[in-house]
C-alpha cells in the first residue's frame, strides 16, 4: 500500500477521461507504441495469479499477434504458485497480485544469489461486492474486519454477523451475511487479510472459492452475500461497495479517478515478476514481452479486462528497472 | 440346544416367508393374507429395484436435458431490443435472462406514487431483464438490468446490428456510412449494409491469408533460428567459449539470421500489404446513445441485423457460429471463439492413455490370472489394485507432477535438452505425462474387467489346447484372450469414459488455460509429447470460475459440457463398435 501511494503520488499524471454518461478509462497517450522486433522466439510460460490470468492471456494473444512462431502457455492457479515456478525455472513470468514476501526473496536469493524483480503492469482495486439488491452504501474497514474476521484486530467490539449490526433496516436486519473468499493460495486473499483485517485471520464461515469469477457468481446468487474480488470481474449482478479507512471516515467509490488518486484503500498495482540479474541483458523474447505489456497495446488490453492502466511514467521506471530503456 | 441347531439357521427370510405364506394360504383363506402374499410374490423388492432404476434415469436424462437445452440454445441469434429508461437512458441489446423479484423498500419508496401502486398491486413483485449492451470498448460494462418500472417500453429497431469482433466482445449499434479510403461510399443504413455484404468475405479471406502467413511462413523462418541458437548453446556448453566448434556455430548461427532476417522483412511486406488493403474498408456504426464507432472490416468476424433475419437466416447463422465453435481458436480470453484445441488435446490425450494402459493392463491381469498361483501374495495385489481405483484422482496428479514432471522430465531435460535449459522442456506439465497419469488412474479398471474376462473363459477350452500339445503361452494367444477380447473392449471403454471426464489431476500435470499450439502438427517431429494442452473440462472450469465477463462465459460452460459429453460417448461408440466385431468374428472362427 505505501508503495503504491508513494508512486502515485509522484506520479501525479491522471488520465481519466470521464465523458458523462461513459465512464471510460483510456490510456495514457505518452506511452510507446510497439512495434515488433526480428529474432523473438520461444515459449512464454507463466505460471501465478489467477487475477492475472486474463489479463496474461490477452497480453499473450496480442504478443503472438506480432509474433506469430511464439509458443503460450498460461497457468494462474494463485500469486503464491509464482515464486515457487520461478525458481524452478518451469515459467519465465510469474504474474502476482501482491509484492513478494521477504520469505519468498529469500528462497529465489538462496537459488540465484539476487532478489526477484517485480514490475508493476497495471492497477486494480480489490472491490468489496454485495448482491445487486443490496441497499447497503458502505462499510469501514473496522466493519469490513468484524465481519470477515474473528479476530477483529482493527477494533470491533463484536463481531458482525447480520446485515442489521452493519446498518441495515426492515426485512434485512435479521438477514445473517454469507461470507465469499478466495482460496488461501491467492495473492488476493492474502493481501484482503493484509489490508482490511489488519493481518487477523478469516473467518471458518468465509466459503473459499477457486476463482475471483467464482466469488462474484457466489456474491450474485445469493441475497445476503458480501465477497471481494477484483474489479475487473464485477458483472452486473453484484455492487461494488463504498469504502471508508476509519470508522465514520468518508465513504470512497470504487471508481477509477479514487483508483488514480490513491484515495480508495485497497487499490494495488499487479505485478510481473522475472527472474532479472541485476546489470544484465534480458533476451529478446522476455524484453520485448516486458516492452509489449507497458506498450500503449499492452495497457489497452489492461482495459480490455477491466483493470487500469499505468502511466507513461511508472512504464518507464518499470522498464527502467530491467534495464529496457529505448 | 440341538433343536435350534436343527433349524436352517441361514435360510433366507423370503423363502421362509414364501413357506408360511403358502401354509397359512392352505389353513386360512382370511386373515393378513394381502400383506404376505404380496411379499411372496416378491413385487414390494420389484417396485424397490424398478424404483431405484426410474430414479437413476430420471437424474441422468433431467441432467442431460439441461446441459442440451442450455447448450444448444447458446448460439441461436436473439432479436436485438432497445429499451428507454424514465430518465431517457438509452440501453440496446439481446435480453439474456429475465428476473421476478421484491424490490426493496429504499427502491420502491423512491418510485412515483402510481408504480407503487402497481407493484403493490401485483403483491410486492416486480420484473426485471438483464440486457447484454455490449459496446465495452465505449461503455467498460458487458450487462445492463433494466426494471419494467423503470422503462418507458422498447423497440426493436430495423437497423440494430449485432457485431462480433475479434477483440472487446460485442459490438451493438446501426450502420450509418461506409468508407473506402476514407471516402464516405454509402451514407444510409441500408446502403452500409449492403457495401458490407459486398466486400466483407473477400477482407476476412485476406484477414485469413494473413494470419497464414503470419503462423505458417514466419514460423518455419524462426524455427530455423532457434534451431541455430540451440546448436550454438549447445557447442558452448560441449566444447567452451574458445573452441573451433563454438566459432563456427556462432558463425552458422549469424548467416542464418542475416538470411532468416531478409525472408522476415519480405514476409512483413506482405503482411503490410494485405493490412494496408484491408484498412481502406471501414464501417461507421452509431451506437444506440448516438456515439459513433469506426470498426474495421477486417476486425469483424460477423455481423447481422438481427431483427431483420427470418429463419433461414437464423439457421444458417447458428449453424455458422456451432462452426466456429468446433472448428477456431479460441479468442478473448477463451471467452469467444472456439475450442478446437481444446477438443484436439482431449481426443490425443484420450488416445495416448488408451494405448498406454490397455497393454500394461492386459499384460497385468494375465499374469494375475493365468500364472501367478493363487496364495495371500496374489490376494493382497488384487486387493491393492482395487484399493487403486479409490484413491482421489488428485493424489495421482501430485503423483505424476513429482515424479513424471519433475524426475523423470527433469532428468530427460539434463540428458537430451541441456541447450534450452533453464527453459524447460519435458521437465513441466505435458500431454505425455498427462496422459500416463491417467493411464495409471485407469489402470485397475482394465485390470479387474480383463480378469472377470480371462476367468470367464471356460477350463475345458484350455485344458483341451494343452491336450493337442499347445504350451501355456500359446493356449493364452490362440484360445484364452481372443475369447476374452470383448471383456478387454469393455476395460477399455470404461477406462476411456473415466479418463476422458477427468479434470483435477490434469490441472497439475498440463492442462493449462491457453496453449493455441497443438499437440501434433506438421512440423517434425510432428507429435509434441512434452507440450501443454487444452482440455475440455478444463475449459469448463475456467469458463465457469476465471471468466472475467462471467455472464457471457456461461452458456459457453454449457456448450463446452454438451461437447464434452458428445465426444466421450462418441469415443464410446466407436470403443463399442469395435467390440461387436470383435464378438462376432469370434462367433464365426466358430464354425
């Protein structure tokens, strides 16, 4: 979260372009065009974060538009299946919707003798989802921990377990909420338990699913449900709830101006992470994929998923960061 | 106590029945006779086996109908209705799916006084339908609701088009003008329409030709690349930096990308030149709100007024989009287009097993059952082998990743593929290991059914064999398995309906979500073991749990499973055929 903030708030470039009845996000005109280079070859093999996974096949499917000979394939069964694959050597990008944890490092500087890189491709806002109907606005992050969490660590008195302790009157009072989570693999449920319960544990009530499609579709069939999830995966069935840091704090959208403005507390980047030794030279296929993903092509299919791109900016220092700087 | 032993202690109750039945039918001709008899004649276990049957059938064909009719539904064109909301918002698109539900009481209190007398009417219900808008290029959303109270009606307008795109799903709107070199040729719906009709099939087949280019002509030029590069890597690593070899396969190496490089800018022009063609033909769309769109024709894979089409034309487009379905790559993030990889890997990777374990199995049983004598060692494999087919499939996918995977690849790749390394290449997920997981999944299906097969062939038949001088191996050759094939046939059949409906343990040894490679081509050596594949049920599972436009991907995992299930019982069918005329040239080697 700091680290986000710290690079929005020096990057201050927000490209939004709200047209009234369109809410539409584009991308930042000052990123490069890609074009494609001779000499790429080999297999793209990426191996991480199922809230990537769309995105990396597009990203993939657009590359092997330029580069047709370029063999694909995609896993994403969670960010914490990347590290392990990196090390190995089974994938050469490992897609993740958290930064790497110290213990991760230090496995990866045990094997190679430096850290793992990681670069950030795009912006996502981890959303809170009710049911269409739901007439709730918003919760605080206190509300949100009681009622995912049993320890409460941000300060709850009781834990919340009906729709009427969270504000709500008449028939949904006594309604009890059903809890929608993500498996324990993913760098969503991580960084959720991170961000919102203040590192408390889940619940045992919180149904784990296998995919963030699969929260949303829980969150849409059922009533009294309250899921998170990515907003790239929010379907017209589900609302995405207002959020608050603090008890009675203002209430923030999930929309993308908050998005850019670092306002809206779960808002993160989504990491690519290689396996870079510092001062060298990427090969061709790995350095043009890194250059196509924070090419102007690269972030229009960032929107194509329904996340937000990054800025010219932040490219750059991405870029920068593995050497890449034509 | 010995007139307790007397009695037939272990006689069954319903004979004992059937007896007291008939002696108390001879003595008393009144009485709780009904109740008896009825058990006598055995109908109350006729209606409970009759009964158990009709439920099976029931639960089968109730599931069978829902995956038909929801997957053979998905690609039926839908008439394209606008709708005008009271605020005058506009929304047009393809009613997908329809809801009665109780608005709450937030909703309804803000709602004018007359609506709230109209639902309160209908006791609280309201009605809503989901639209599917499309446009998310302009829009970033898929799915409007739009609640009747809340519409001022809808239309269906003449004009409306549906589009489908390569990229950003759906597009709906009308036809304003077409340009060709950015002159505007036909400025009314009607005339766009029919420039369209005219020159869209020969952009899409220039659309094709370059993506044959793209696949076919600039692959072969970098496959002879890599395989430079490779030898290059591979005489560094044999011979060190400073050898001859190394300086000549590095010069090899450079000739051929210097030649590779020209072939490259040649095929580009190419490629240029048919983008260049295509460009010139654009349509203009105006979307329902009134924005317009620019799409190029090359960019569309078809289009189609729906509300003008009658049903040939219905027809004929359905029967086209089941096409793409079966036979194209899938697009969008597997959400569009077809899944012909996906059917491709499941039928080889079906195959591949089928071939690697009836032999094993076969080989197995006959040594269980013909040689082995029969003793607690023999016992406790048979019982370990039916122990097999209990333990969770997932527990065989660990197997094969730890050991298929990651020793038996890992050490192919140190041996054989040194030079690509750190980039694997049969140490990671792959149709050969995939299919040797399964095959060891299937194995005591083959095993137990080829036993019940061999045990059935009767002693006589052998004992006659040796009795004309046959040893043991060929009595088993000529006598015993041709009369046991068809039991053989029935291990296979069941092994393949098992192997092909699994998806857990694939997920860990080479399913993967997007491999558009296929597992055999043309290139040599034209079947690629170590690739990872696509697999149906896979596809289902990512349709229905990753797909980020989640609402369209739904009838999808429909049709996907409707697949599915046609294509195992096809594999079925054939595995069937076989059998009988396995059967009846046995039957006629008779005579």
């Amino acid at each position: 979260m700091s680290k986000f903030r710290s690079i929005v708030a020096a990057v201050c470039a927000v490209v939004l372009m709200a047209a009234p009845a369109f809410a539409q996000v584009s991308v930042d005109p000052n990123l490069p065009d890609y074009t494609p280079v001779s000499g790429v070859v080999g297999n793209i093999k990426s191996v991480g974060s199922d809230t990537m996974n769309n995105m990396m096949t597009l990203w993939a499917e657009g590359f092997k538009t330029m580069y047709p000979n370029v063999q694909v394939e995609i896993e994403g069964k969670g960010s914490s299946t990347a590290p392990p694959s990196l090390i190995s050597a089974t994938s050469n990008f490992g897609p993740m919707s958290r930064a790497t944890k110290s213990k991760e490092d230090d496995a990866f500087e045990k094997r190679f003798g430096y850290k793992p890189t990681q670069l950030p491709t795009s912006i996502d806002m981890l959303a809170v989802y009710v049911n269409k109907d739901n007439p709730i606005e918003g919760l605080s992050f206190p509300q949100v921990d009681a009622i995912f969490s049993k320890s409460r660590k941000l300060g709850m008195a009781s834990s919340i377990d009906k729709w009427g302790q969270a504000g709500l009157s008449g028939a949904w009072g006594n309604a009890p909420i059903s809890l929608y989570g993500r498996n324990s693999a993913s760098g969503t449920y991580g960084y959720f338990k991170k961000h919102a319960l203040g590192k408390g544990d889940y619940r045992d009530s919180v149904k784990e699913q296998p995919g963030s499609s699969a929260v949303v579709q829980g969150v849409a069939s059922d009533k009294y449900g309250i899921g998170y999830s990515g907003i790239g995966y929010k379907t017209a069935d589900v609302k995405a709830i207002a959020l608050s840091k603090e008890e009675g704090g203002k209430l923030i959208p999930a929309t993308p101006e908050y998005a850019y403005s670092g306002d809206y507390p779960l808002s993160r980047f989504l990491w690519l992470t290689v396996n870079y030794k510092p001062g060298s030279q990427l090969e061709p296929l790995r350095k043009e994929f890194i250059k196509y993903i924070f090419s102007k092509q690269g972030q229009l299919d960032v929107v194509k998923d329904g996340y937000y791109p990054i800025t010219a900016q932040i490219a750059k220092k991405a870029l920068a960061s593995v050497n890449i700087h034509d | 106590m010995s007139t307790t032993l007397k009695e037939p202690q272990n006689t069954p109750a319903l004979p004992r029945e059937i007896i007291r039945g008939s002696m108390s039918a001879r003595k008393k001709a009144r009485g709780n006779r009904g109740g008896r008899s009825l058990l006598a004649k055995g109908e109350p276990m006729l209606w409970l086996t009759g009964g158990g049957l009709v439920v099976a059938v029931v639960m089968i064909i109730a599931l069978l109908t829902l995956v038909i009719i929801q997957g053979a539904v998905t690609f039926w064109p839908k008439p394209v209705v606008q709708f005008t909301l009271k605020d005058n918002t506009i929304y047009m698109g393809e009613v997908t799916r329809d809801d009665t539900y109780k608005p709450e009481p937030g909703v309804l209190n803000s709602l004018p006084a007359d609506v709230q007398a109209d639902i309160a009417a209908n006791e609280g219900w309201a009605h809503r339908e989901l639209v599917r808008t499309g446009n998310f290029d302009l829009t970033n959303t898929h799915f409007h609701w739009v609640e009747d109270f809340n519409s001022q009606g809808q239309t269906l307008p003449k004009w409306a088009t549906v589009i489908e795109r390569n990229s950003w799903g759906r597009f709906y709107g009308m036809p304003k003008s077409f340009l060709i070199d950015g002159k505007v040729v036909a400025d009314t719906p009607q005339a766009a329409w029919a420039e369209y009709i005219k020159y869209h099939d020969e952009v899409r087949e220039r659309w094709h030709e370059r993506r044959g280019l793209e696949k076919h002509d600039i692959g072969r030029e970098s496959r002879k690349v890599d395989h430079a590069r490779l030898e290059m890597k591979s005489a560094l690593l044999e011979h060190g930096k400073d050898s001859a070899e190394y300086r000549e396969a590095q010069a090899n190496y450079d000739a051929i990308e210097a030649q590779v490089n020209v072939a490259y800018a040649k095929i580009r022009e190419e490629i240029n030149a048919l983008n260049a063609e295509n460009d010139r033909y654009q349509l203009v769309m105006e979307t329902a709100q009134g924005q317009e769109k620019q799409l190029g024709l090359a960019e569309i894979v078809r289009a189609y007024p729906a509300n003008q089409l009658g049903l040939g034309g219905k027809i004929s487009l359905y029967l086209s989009r089941w096409w793409e379905f079966l036979s194209d790559e899938p697009r969008e993030a597997n959400s569009e287009g077809g899944v012909f990889p996906a059917i491709f890997g499941t039928v080889a990777m079906t195959l591949i097993m089928s071939v690697l374990v009836v032999p094993f199995g076969v080989l197995a049983s006959l040594y269980l059952r013909e040689y082995a004598k029969a003793g607690p060692m023999i016992s406790a494999v048979r019982i370990a082998i039916n122990n097999l087919a209990g333990v969770p499939s997932i527990v065989f996918g660990v197997f094969g990743l730890g050991f298929f995977c990651y020793v038996v690849g890992g050490t192919i790749d140190e041996v054989f593929f040194k030079a690509s390394l750190p980039n694997p290449t049969f140490g990671t997920g792959g149709l050969l290991w995939a299919a040797l997981t399964l095959a060891l999944l299937t194995l005591p299906v083959v095993i137990v059914s080829t036993e019940e097969a061999l045990a059935a062939v009767p002693g006589s038949m052998r004992e006659g064999s040796y009795g004309c001088g046959a040893s043991k191996w060929q009595t088993i050759r000529r006598i015993v398995l041709p009369r046991a094939m068809p039991g053989v046939m029935t291990g296979a059949i069941l092994a393949m309906a098992r192997g092909a409906g699994e998806v857990a343990p694939l997920m860990l040894v080479g399913a993967v979500k997007l491999a558009p490679e296929l597992p055999i081509d043309g290139v040599y050596p034209f079947l690629h073991a170590q690739r990872s594949f696509m697999h149906l049920g896979f596809h289902v599972y990512d349709l229905g749990f990753q797909s980020q436009n989640a609402e369209a991907a739904k009838p999808m995992v429909f049709t996907t499973t409707l697949l599915l299930i046609c294509i195992v019982a096809f594999l079925n069918l054939f595995a069937i055929w076989l059998r009988a005329r396995l059967r009846r040239k046995f039957v006629s080697s008779q005579f």
